[in-house]
C-alpha cells in the first residue's frame, strides 16, 4: 500500500477552494460590522436605567453564550420556517454568526465601558455636553482602545467557527473541502490543505484588525 501523499487534485479544484474562501471571507466581514455596531448598542442598553431593558439584553447575551452556535443556526434555518419564515442558507448564516458575536460582543465592550474611569464622563458634562454626547465623543472611543484587542481574538474565532455553516449546505471552505474529499477520496490531503487556508485567513484577518486598530483608534501608532 502506497503511503505518498497525493496533491495532483488541488489544480483543478483551487477555484473552488477560492469561491469557498472568499465566501467564509464575506460573512465575516458583513456579520463583524453588523456585530460590532450591535455590540455596542447592546452594551449600552445593558447599563441603561431602564430595567426591562437591562434585563432583557442580559437575557439574550446568557441565552447565546450558554447554546451552541450549531444549535442556534438549525433554530434559525430549520425552526424559523415552521413559522412561515424562508431564509437564503448564506443569509441564516450571516445572521446566526452575527447573532453569536453580538453576544460576546456586548460582554467585551461593556468591559471596556466599565473601564472608563467616572472622572472622563463627568469631566465631558461639565464642559456642557449631553450625555450621549459624552458616550460617542469621550467614553466609547477609548472602551474601543481598551477592548480592541479581545474584539479581534473574537471576529477571528467566529471566522473558524463559521466552517458550521457548511451543515446548512452554505458554500463556503469547509462546503468546498467536503465536496473535493469525497470526489477524491482523499480526506487526509483535503483537510490538510483546508486547515492551512484557515490558519492563512486567521493569521491575515488578525493582522488586518491590527492594522485598522493602529489606523482608526490609536492614530495611527504602532
């Protein structure tokens, strides 16, 4: 029995690795900016006066981070339709990564909220501005330097965690590898090259959010 690896497969099936890729690559970006602008409104409410507001955001950040992500992409994609509601796979797929990273979205930015020291807040009311005022302008850009680090290990963790949607028939990496795995038979070789994409995609995404962290929150700094 030959025990050589054998590659010959991956000049034909390197476009279809590139489609699955750039797919995983879209719901990324789309669920990170729809997760990171819910992140920060849901970090906000939680510390609202408002109780059933409070509460109801606590609720929702303990029901997501105590479920599997599998799980509460197979509510949306197969339990929503029982209520007469049809989603595309990609769209479910977005939308349940969104959904995950929300969730601990709002626990690492409200960390940094927290971390703002009271003077910062009360020191913008005294030079005459509102308090949301005093929330955009003062308190959220520095909980953003603050948490950015932590942001980023979490958009890169839901970008590996997202080969799940492939159970949803999503064309993305993993779709593409189970396809090109049992064409070829060759599942040692396939899911080689696989892991070594993701670990490309996480090593760049990683270093594109430090990139636009240095840019946008520290001016620019290294």
């Amino acid at each position: 029995m030959g025990s050589g690896l054998d590659f010959g497969w991956l000049s034909e099936a390197i476009a279809a690795i590139a489609r699955g890729a750039g797919t995983t690559i879209m719901m990324i970006l789309v669920s990170a900016l729809f997760g990171l602008f819910l992140s920060v409104l849901g970090a906000a409410a939680r510390r609202s006066r408002q109780a059933p507001l409070r509460y109801a955001v606590t609720a929702y950040v303990e029901l997501i981070r105590n479920t599997p992500f599998i799980v509460q992409m197979f509510f949306i994609f197969f339990g929503l339709p029982t209520l007469g509601i049809l989603l595309n796979p990609l769209v479910v797929a977005i939308l349940a990564i969104t959904i995950n990273l929300t969730a601990y979205g709002i626990e690492i930015v409200g960390a940094g909220l927290d971390a703002v020291s009271r003077g910062q807040k009360e020191a913008g009311l005294a030079l005459g501005l509102r308090p949301r005022q005093v929330f955009v302008k003062i308190v959220l850009p520095q909980a953003l330097r603050v948490i950015f680090p932590a942001l980023s290990s979490q958009i890169v963790i839901m970008m590996l965690e997202s080969a799940a949607v492939s159970q949803i028939a999503v064309k993305e990496l993993t779709y593409q590898a189970d396809l090109i795995q049992a064409r070829t038979f060759l599942p040692f070789e396939t899911y080689l090259v696989v892991a070594l994409i993701y670990l490309v995609l996480s090593i760049v995404l990683r270093r594109l959010l430090q990139f636009s962290g240095r840019r946008y929150l520290f001016g620019g700094l290294a």
